[in-house]
C-alpha cells in the first residue's frame, strides 16, 4: 500500500478525493489530512508518507513553501490546483504531477500510475530543485520521461527534437539520443520559445546549434552536427524572426 497525505484548505475537496481514492485507487491508503502550510508540515515530518496530494493555494501561504520547510523530502507530490497558470509549465519541466480540480477519476488513476512506474527514479530534492528553476524562468534542466524511466537532461544538450508518432525522439550532443514518451506539441508549450523554434511539423530545434540557413521558397537549415532539415513555408517567418533575436548581428535576409 501507498501511504498518502492530503494537503488541501477546503474540507470538501478533502472527502472528494478522499472518496476518488478509496474507489479507484486500492493500492493508495490516506494516512492523514492537513489543512494548511503548518499543519501540512507537521503532517509530512510526524507521518512520513510516501506520496502527498498538495493544493497549491492556501490561506497561510502555498504548497512550494511547504516543500522548502520540510525536514525531510523522501516523498512524491502530486499537485492539485484549480488554476490552470503558469505553474503547470513547471510541473512538466520537473516531471511533476498535477491535477485540475475538480479531480477527474481518471486522471487520478493515471497520475497513481505513473507515480508507481517512476517512483524514487530522481530524488525529490532534485525535482523542486527544477521546478524552482523553472518558476523562476532560469531554465537550465528538464526531467524527461523516457521509455526507461525519468530522465534528466540539461537544456544545452539538447540540438533538436523530432516527432516520432506520439512520441519525440532528443537528438543530444555527443551522438546520444532518447525516445521521450510525450507528443512534440508538449515540448514546444514547455521549452522556453526565445532557444527553441518550431520549423518544421516534425521537428524543433534549438537555435543556439543552427549553423547555416539556406534560402529557398521555405529553406532549409544546417545544423553544428551536420543535420539538414526543412524549414516549412508556414513556420520560416517566425523562424527567421526568433534567429535574428538570438543573434543581433544577423543581416537581414530576403524572403
């Protein structure tokens, strides 16, 4: 059995997810409830559970403080939030979990799952750590859920992504490559748009390995590996656009 804490200011959100749990989750066994940043804390260092259902908003303060004051943090989080902001780029940045209210059964049973297949892959320590980072915009590092567990991978690494059907394949330096089981779509709303540019259906590159541009009715580009790839007709202007940004001393180029 799981033994989960649930964290969350309002009672009634307590007994929904309390009543998710017992009827779709039999494996997770709730082992405490809190109601605030205080009590929460109590509950985690007096209770050790091994997964953590945290609200983000409560009166005295939010969920990340209660992750900062904690003794230890030898648990998972699963984030509940009913704002759909801009926390929820950082959750995926760091291989984190959420889930909007009001709580869907079945995203609760998925997000069970895949805690159960990725637990203790990458300490928690580690994870906040990222998240911070990335709530901070200091993006240096994403957590990345590969075919064999989680994975992290520093941002500099990464020369460009390639659709592979739902999945997306990392093309890193030093030759290695990674099949990521997340469509490419959710990599382009999370990675920080000023490095890395959509030009192709298939492919999103970042822009710090592009060495060369070949004009043409779309072009193409030329990347530091040696890679070519295709600049789509729909996607050259804001490529062009975001390249000149990064690098001010680019002439401007004829369409």
């Amino acid at each position: 059995m799981i033994k989960a804490l649930i964290i969350d200011d309002e009672m009634k959100s307590q007994s929904t997810l309390h009543k998710l749990l017992e009827k779709y989750c039999s494996d997770v066994e709730v082992v405490g409830f809190a109601h605030n940043v205080q009590s929460g804390i109590l509950a985690i260092n007096k209770l050790k559970p091994e997964l953590v259902f945290l609200d983000i908003s409560m009166p005295d303060g939010d969920g990340f403080e209660i992750l900062k004051r904690v003794t230890e943090r030898n648990f998972e989080v699963i984030f509940t939030t009913a704002y759909n902001d801009f926390a929820i780029k950082a959750f995926q940045f760091a291989a984190l979990y959420y889930l909007l209210k009001p709580i869907n059964y079945l995203e609760l049973q998925s997000a069970v799952k895949r805690y159960q297949e990725n637990r203790s892959a990458i300490g928690m320590q580690e994870k906040i750590q990222i998240l911070y980072d990335s709530m901070n915009n200091h993006h240096q590092k994403i957590i990345l859920p590969t075919t064999n567990g989680l994975k992290i991978i520093e941002l500099k690494q990464i020369i460009y992504c390639q659709a592979d059907g739902s999945y997306t394949k990392f093309f890193l330096t030093e030759g290695e490559n990674i099949l990521v089981s997340k469509g490419l779509s959710n990599f382009e709303d999370i990675l920080p748009s000023d490095v890395f540019c959509r030009v192709h259906s298939k492919h999103l590159v970042n822009l710090n390995f592009v060495s060369n541009y070949i004009k043409g009715r779309a072009g193409k580009i030329v990347l530091t590996d040696g890679t070519e790839i295709d600049v789509s007709e729909g996607k050259k202007s804001e490529f062009l656009k975001q390249i000149k940004k990064l690098a001010h001393y680019l002439p401007d180029i004829k369409k």
